[in-house]
C-alpha cells in the first residue's frame, strides 16, 4: 500500500503545478487593452472651458486620450493597433511597452479626424517609419493614396497599404485573427468599419462608431450575443448633451438608448461603452449617469484596461 504521506505530497505538486500552469496560461493569453477612450478629439476638448473640461486642463493625469485600442501576444510580443489617433505617441510607447514589443500593423476604422490622423508620426518628420502595414478598406485607401499628406507616407514607403474586404478574415498569427465588418456612419471620405478580434478562448468586438443601431442591417443583439466582449459607441449618454446642436447631424446611439436594448440581457455585463464625447457626463465617475451605467450592470472603458482573448 502507498505511504499516505507520499500521496499527500503527489497530491500537493499536482495542485501546485496545476496552479503554475493555470497562472502561466493567463500570464500568456493575448488580450486587447484600451489605449484611449473618448472622440476624436479627447477631453479636454479644444477651446472647451466649461465643467466638463475646465479642471482638465490643470492635470494631466485627467485627460481622456481618443479611442483606441491595441491587440498584444505576450508570447511573440507582436502587438497591433486599431486606429492612429492624435494620440499616437503615448498610445505607441504604452502598446510596445517601450519598445520591447513589435508593432506589426494598423487597422483603420474611418477617415474621421480622431481615427487616422495619427498616421503623421510615421513620416520622415517623426519616426520615418520603414513600411509600417495600415490595414485599409477600399475606400480608404484611395483616400490616403490620392490625398496629400498622406500620400507621401506612401511615396516615401513610410507605410504600406494592405487590402481589407468587407466581412473577410485577416490571420495575424496562429492565435489571432480579425475580421473588419461595414456598418452605417457618415462615410464622407471613406466607409466605415467595426472589427471583431478572435483569440484562442475569447473574442471581442470593436465599434467606435455607428449612426444608429436601427440603421444597421445586422441585429446588435445578435453581435453582442455571440461576442464575449463588445467595446461600443458610447458617444453621447442622451440627446441633452449639445444644446443648440442638430443632433441629427451627429447622429450616434446614446448610451441610454443602449442600455434600453440590452436592459434584459444576460450579456450587459460583456458590453463597454467607448469613445465618449467630452460632453458625456459618463466620463464623470461622481455623476448620476456614470453611477445608472454601472448600477445597471453595463461598462465604461478605462485607459489600461486589458480583456483576455
């Protein structure tokens, strides 16, 4: 018979290597982490000088960097960045830890301000990027190849351009892939476009930008439902926010609209409001409505934050 405190001791490495294992498979899951959270042009907002801003502008620590989020493999250290903000340097040095992971390509979502303009600090005049791949839709690609300055990141081979379809899976490497998906928004300079990423155990879906969900021919219900997280428009929380603005000139789902939808939802607790404007009270952790969105069970995006694929 086997010496009972030789199996006690069996039983002890198993648990201890079997928590080893569950701590190393976490420790190098590949996850997306939230670079930037509010619109195109962050918050403090140029020339704002109301409360939503005012004590922004005296610290740092305060501001709000535009929407972004990069995708990173802690095994192959290659990570991705889905769209080139005007925050693109902190955005960077975050996302490659200082230099120590490869960027291996951007994924644009529109040519609105805050989505691509951040492709400056790839020419000659900052980093005189080699190639770097921009993953573009058809549309978008012939904006940024037939309209200066962007064309001569082109000429200059400070990028290069590679070819997105709607609805098309892109392998990134043996454990990711994305998949780019069109949805209604104002396409004046090029479509517009969501993504789901796919990791070994989760995925996650990105839409910064939309008119409305009715305008969409795809049910969000559906998306949210087969999604394990979804990072959504949260521009703005109602239609109050802009006194004396045509709202249907902007049009984006509220937040409150949102969660009407999903109030009975098992899956709320997976959906994360992104890209606020620098009006939406939702930026504010003190306020009644940040306090409603959480309180129902939904989210706000966090610069930092890291949801494992």
């Amino acid at each position: 018979m086997m010496n009972f405190n030789l199996v006690v001791r069996l039983l002890l490495v198993l648990s201890i290597s079997s928590l080893f294992y569950s701590f190393t498979y976490i420790k190098e899951q590949p996850y997306v982490v939230i670079l930037g959270i509010a619109q195109d042009g962050g918050a403090p907002h140029a020339a704002c000088q109301k409360t939503c801003c005012i004590d922004k502008w005296n610290d740092p620590n305060l501001h709000n960097k535009v929407s972004s989020i990069g995708i990173v493999d802690p095994v192959s250290n290659e990570v991705w960045m889905i769209d080139a903000t005007p925050d693109f340097a902190e955005q960077l040095h975050l996302l490659t830890n200082n230099n120590k992971r490869e960027l291996k390509g951007i994924f644009l979502t529109h040519a609105h301000i805050g989505h691509y303009t951040g492709l400056m600090h790839l020419g000659r005049e900052v980093m005189g990027a080699k190639s770097t791949v921009v993953n573009v839709m058809p549309k978008m690609e012939s904006f940024l190849r037939n309209n200066g300055p962007w064309s001569q990141l082109v000429d200059l081979k400070n990028i290069s351009l590679s070819g997105l379809s709607d609805n098309k899976k892109v392998q990134l490497n043996s454990r990711l892939s994305i998949i780019p998906f069109k949805v209604p928004h104002r396409d004046e300079f090029s479509e517009t476009v969501g993504y789901r990423i796919e990791g070994p155990s989760k995925s996650l879906v990105f839409i910064p930008d939309i008119d409305k969900w009715s305008k969409w021919q795809t049910d969000i219900i559906d998306i949210v439902e087969n999604s394990d997280y979804s990072l959504l428009d949260g521009t703005f929380y109602d239609i109050n926010e802009l006194p004396g603005r045509d709202m249907s000139q902007i049009p984006h789902p509220f937040i409150i609209e949102t969660m009407k939808l999903f109030k009975h939802s098992d899956k709320k607790d997976s959906i994360y409001f992104i890209h606020l404007n620098h009006t939406n009270p939702a930026l504010n952790k003190d306020s009644l409505e940040y306090k409603k969105i959480i309180g129902n069970g939904f989210n706000i995006t966090e610069r930092g934050n890291k949801l494992s694929l």
